[in-house]
C-alpha cells in the first residue's frame, strides 16, 4: 500500500505521530477508494490517543497559515493541504441507548475503532507508523468483500443496525453507488429494523437519498428501499405508486417501476439533481387521481396538476429545499405532458410558442424528462415516439430562433396601457394585456413593440376605450 501513500501529506502525519508519539492509520473510505481505483479528496485519520493534538501537529510541521478546525463536541479535528480535506479523530469505542442514534464514545484501541465501523470495506486501514508505513490492516477481510462486490457489516448487523439505523440508509447507497450486493443476513436485518429509521434525522435521510438518486443506476436503490420496507417510512408516496389494478380485464402499468425506469432513462443525459427529482416525483399523483372507465380504461386525468401542487408538501416533509430547486421541480411536473400532447398531435406554432412561453428556460430539461419518459414494451411504439419527438424538438428551435418567446416579457407594460388610456389599475388593463399575449402566442401578431402597440390600440377603441395620443 507505500505506493498510495506518495502525497505527502501522509509523510507529514507520520513524522507528526512519531513526535508526539501516537500511532496514526489512514481509515475508512480513503482506503477503500485506494482499493476500487476511486479517486478520492477526503482523508480519515484515526489516532490512538488525541485526534486534535495530531491534527494541531501536522498544521504546525505544514506552516503557521495552515488553519485546523477543531469540533471538541465530536473530539475531531480537520486541515486542507493541497487540495485534501484531512480529518483527524481519536480511535474509539462507542456504545449505544435504544432512543437514540448518539452513540456513547470512550478512548479505545486501532480494534475497537475497527468494530464500530458499518461495513467491513470501510474498516481498513493503513498504517502511518513508522516501523510499519503503509501496511494494510484488514481484519474483516474487507478487500475479498470488495472482491466479490459484497456489502457486510463487520459485527452482527442487528446490533449494528439497530445502533445507527442510519446505516441501513448507507448500506443501501453504497450498494447502489458500487453496484455491490448486500450479504443476505446484513440485508434481512435492515428490513427487520427498517421502524429505526424513526429515530433518524430527516436531514441525514435526505442526504442519502440524494446520493442515491444521484447514482449511475439509481433504481437499484429504491428496489432495495422498497423491498426492505425503508421507503415505507422515508418516502410513502413513492411506495403508494406501486401495485397494477385489473378490473374487466383491463390493467394499468406499475407507476413504481414506471418511475424508477423513466429515473434511470434520465441519469445518462444529466447530473442535476433536481431535475432527477422531477423524474421521480412526475406521476406522484397517479393514485390520487386513477379512476376506472368502462369505455376508456384506467385514468389519471390532471395528474400532472395535482402533483404539481403534491411538490411542496412533499418537499416540506422530507426537509428538501423550498426555493427555486422546489419550484423548478414543480414547474416540470406540471408541464411534463405538454410534449407528449405535441408528439400525439399535429405540431403548430401556436402550441409551440405557448410550450416556450411555460417552460422558458427549462425548456431543454423538460424535453430532457419527456424523452425519459417514453416507455413501453413495444420497441416499435417507442421508436416512433423518439421520431416524433425529434420533429417536435426541431419545431422549437425554429420557433425560438423566429420568435424569440424563451423568458418572454411583454412588449407593452401595465403602465404603459394605463398612460395611453388614461386608466387607473382595473381590469381592462389586465384584459389589454392578456390579449396581447394570446395574439402574439397564437402568431396574428408579431412578437415585438410596435405590433403589440397597433394591436393594443385596436383592442381598446373595440372596448370603447379613449386615447390620451394625438
């Protein structure tokens, strides 16, 4: 492992461990990167003694403007140098009440720092020390863990669990971000702890959620939420989409795995989390809004509607940001059937300038969702959904280019209707305005002042109104 450890960094900690006389490993997910060929930036060192003493050393052999900072509550220490953020903490024991995922933290051994670990490919270590820099300690055989792409937890995993249900959350993200199989007994546990979870800040749930869906294959995620029952208590709406009614015969797709697939679709053409969410949360309402038809089968009229209104409770509750990300969301979700409308029917401009004059400049992410939303078990159906989709894409930007209608402002102002026809706020003004939008969207006038102003004049002499212009 020396060949690793050629920053030099790990030299400094080791001359700094030495003076102070401390043993010092490289812990946890610096090692287990090493190992995967990961790159990494964020260095765990565990010292067998006093963490911030070892961190206050290695700052004082790097230089005077080094700064460390120190979080004593936690007994931890952290420094960046060269580009690595270096945290620093004492080897230590824990010990566990049931109401709380807090643990109890004694002084303890190299072992006993290795035991409290989640999964035994994050409980190597390498040693900084002198007589023995860079070997790997490995006591659970972690490296044959990763071998075999196998997720365990070094102790019993009930206990383990059941100490930090928060853990459940991680054994499932790392399966998904590696693409690693949790052993069976360690996944047996987590669905009979999965109630645990409770105990567990919101916050910390939605930090790993996201590093799920932010995953290459993030469904393989949410079957493991799924079938454990965490989604169950983390996020039921989602769990609520899954199930097929079949009534005379007639069913209707599994909105879950629906979901889950237009959610991987999505992954390869964007990294942006919130338009990931959108994918998740675009049929959030399909069971709210299912209804059976005799003549039309299955249903979910205004679904895009009432989910679109579903979006900040929902964000609310899983403590998700309320701002521009939610409206976003919101905004996407909403309008997600619109292309699907204009795939199915005949492409106008007019149809094209109001998809532009909603969407403004998401419009590229929204075409983003809907092509991940094509799918279906007939090759042939989505071959000729993508077709359509290209022509409709093509008609937008000739649209754009001609019309201009991305972030749309009007050419004629409020103040501007008020002043020419000498009116205070009322709604012949808002009507004045609403006309000149619908013409120009509709395409009878141009997208520019002096149409606008010839047909703000029309409108207002078929509406009696009188002008203060000469």
């Amino acid at each position: 492992m020396k060949k690793h450890l050629n920053h030099p960094i790990f030299t400094i900690i080791a001359k700094a461990a030495t003076e102070i006389n401390v043993d010092a490993y490289v812990i946890g997910g610096y090692v287990r990167d090493i190992i995967l060929e990961r790159s990494s930036k964020d260095i765990d060192v565990v010292a067998v003694g006093s963490g911030i003493e070892l961190a206050q050393k290695v700052a004082q052999l790097i230089g005077p403007k080094t700064k460390v900072t120190v979080f004593k509550n936690f007994g931890t220490a952290m420094l960046i140098y060269k580009g690595l953020e270096v945290e620093f903490v004492g080897a230590r024991k824990e010990s566990y009440d049931r109401g709380s995922r807090k643990p109890i933290v004694e002084d303890g051994t190299l072992e006993d720092d290795q035991n409290r670990r989640d999964f035994t490919i994050n409980a190597m270590a390498i040693s900084l020390n002198k007589t023995s820099f860079g070997e790997l300690l490995d006591p659970f055989d972690g490296i044959k863990d990763i071998d075999n792409k196998i997720l365990k937890t070094p102790l019993n995993p009930d206990i383990t669990y059941s100490d930090d249900p928060l853990r459940m959350m991680r054994a499932i993200r790392f399966a998904t971000q590696l693409n690693f199989t949790i052993e069976a007994e360690s996944l047996a546990s987590i669905e009979k702890n999965a109630d645990r979870i409770k105990i567990v800040s919101q916050e910390r749930i939605i930090d790993e959620l996201n590093k799920i869906i932010l995953a290459p294959i993030p469904s393989l995620g949410f079957k493991l939420l799924l079938n454990t029952g965490l989604l169950h208590f983390i996020f039921p709406e989602m769990v609520d989409l899954k199930g097929v009614d079949i009534i005379d015969g007639k069913g209707h797709k599994d909105n879950f795995y629906h979901t889950i697939q237009v959610l991987d679709n999505i992954c390869p053409n964007t990294n942006n989390l919130w338009l990931r969410w959108a994918a998740i949360m675009h049929d959030i309402a399909k069971p709210a809004t299912k209804r059976f038809d005799k003549n039309h089968g299955w249903t979910f009229h205004g679904h895009e509607d009432k989910g679109a209104r579903m979006v900040p409770k929902i964000f609310k509750k899983l403590k998700l940001p309320l701002d521009h990300k939610m409206k976003y969301v919101q905004k996407l979700v909403f309008l997600h059937l619109r292309p699907i409308a204009l795939v199915k029917n005949t492409v106008t401009d007019s149809a094209i300038r109001r998809l532009l004059f909603e969407a403004g400049e998401d419009i590229e992410d929204l075409m983003t969702l809907c092509n991940a939303d094509i799918t279906s078990k007939n090759e042939e159906k989505v071959k000729k959904y993508i077709r359509n989709f290209a022509h409709v894409q093509q008609k937008l930007k000739e649209v754009e280019e001609k019309d201009n209608l991305r972030n749309w402002q009007p050419p004629i102002s409020g103040g501007e209707v008020m002043k020419v026809f000498n009116l205070k706020p009322c709604y012949e003004v808002g009507a004045i305005k609403d006309a000149i939008r619908e013409a120009i969207l509709d395409g009878t006038i141009e997208n520019n002042y002096e149409a606008a102003q010839q047909f703000m004049l029309k409108k207002g002499l078929e509406m009696g109104l009188n002008t203060n212009l000469s």
